[in-house]
C-alpha cells in the first residue's frame, strides 16, 4: 500500500504531466463551474528533487487571491510529492513545514502531516471536477 508521499504524487501525476511543468514553467487547468487550477515551475532544489507551487485564484477587488496555494516537493526518483507550504490570502494564512533558521533547518511534523492529509484530499476532489 502505499504511503501518503507516494498517493500525493501519483495524484498529481495524473493531474497534471510534471515533465511538461518543467519545460512550460507554468500550466494552467480548467474545469465548468470551478476555479481554474495554476501550477508553476519554482525550482530545482537539486538533482532529486524541485518544487513546483499549485493554486485557486481567483480575483476580489482587483487582486489576485489564492484559495488556496501550496509549495510541494516532488522527488521523480522516489515517485513521491509532499507539502512544504500553505497559504489562504482571505484568512491571512501562511504556514511553512519547513523552517530555516541560522542555516538549521526545523520541521515542524504535527504541520507536516496536517498539510500532507490536507493535500492528499485536495488533489482527490480535484481529480473528481474534470480539470482540463
């Protein structure tokens, strides 16, 4: 069975092709009554890995609000994607996994998990809405 690294990524997978998000830098689906979805290409963190940023937006008094927005990592090798950040503009919530302080870096796990559970059951709904 697999694991919830493993379950994100294979969600994912079939969301969106991460090796065409790579060279486009930036897709953008569509589904009949939902908010459109954004993936952006972030960066390589090395050979391993890179992040890519996936979001709702929407627009409310001119500005662009995400509903939400999430940084996750996606390791190819080990076919396995997890949550590092979440953001909701209207609640005026960002969280991060990982914090790096004095060249430390500090996980936060009761957030990692939240965010992973969270993330897990997101990308479940977004394959149910037909996206484009």
């Amino acid at each position: 069975m697999a694991n919830i690294y493993e379950r994100i990524y294979n969600k994912l997978s079939k969301i969106v092709n991460l090796e065409e998000l790579k060279k486009e830098m930036y897709l953008k689906k569509t589904s009949a009554g939902m908010m459109d979805l954004s993936f952006d290409f972030l960066l390589n963190e090395n050979k391993k890995s890179y992040r890519i940023a996936m979001a709702h937006n929407y627009v409310q008094n001119g500005d662009l609000m995400c509903d939400p927005d999430m940084e996750i990592r996606i390791s190819p090798a080990t076919k396995t994607a997890e949550a590092l950040t979440y953001q909701q503009d209207n609640l005026g919530v960002y969280q991060q996994v990982y914090q790096e302080v004095e060249n430390t870096t500090y996980v936060n796990p009761e957030l990692k998990k939240q965010l992973n559970g969270f993330l897990d059951k997101w990308l479940t709904t977004i394959l149910k809405s037909n996206y484009n």
